[in-house]
C-alpha cells in the first residue's frame, strides 16, 4: 500500500464514528507531521526571558 492509501485508511476509520455529523461541518482537515526524529542540535536552545 502506498503512504496515501495507509492515511486514507486510518483517517476513514477515524472519522467514521462521528459521521453524519449532527451539526453541519464547514471545514475538515488532516495534516501529517514529520515522523522523522530530529537530531539534538550542539548549541541550546534560547530562553525567553519573561
């Protein structure tokens, strides 16, 4: 299977339990966030002085 037709699949079968929905829905949306692990950077992070 590609890696459309896997997200295809798991977003169906997340929102299957909610539709028809009871209220009308104006926008849906699905995003996919890297699933890459980033590499720690040598230099620290910046602190934000509050």
């Amino acid at each position: 299977m590609s890696a459309i037709a896997d997200l295809e699949e798991i977003v169906s079968l997340l929102l299957t339990p909610i539709f028809p929905a009871r209220n009308g829905i104006r926008l849906l949306g699905v995003s996919l966030s890297p699933l890459e692990r980033r590499v720690a950077s040598a230099e620290p992070q910046l602190r934000l002085a509050l």
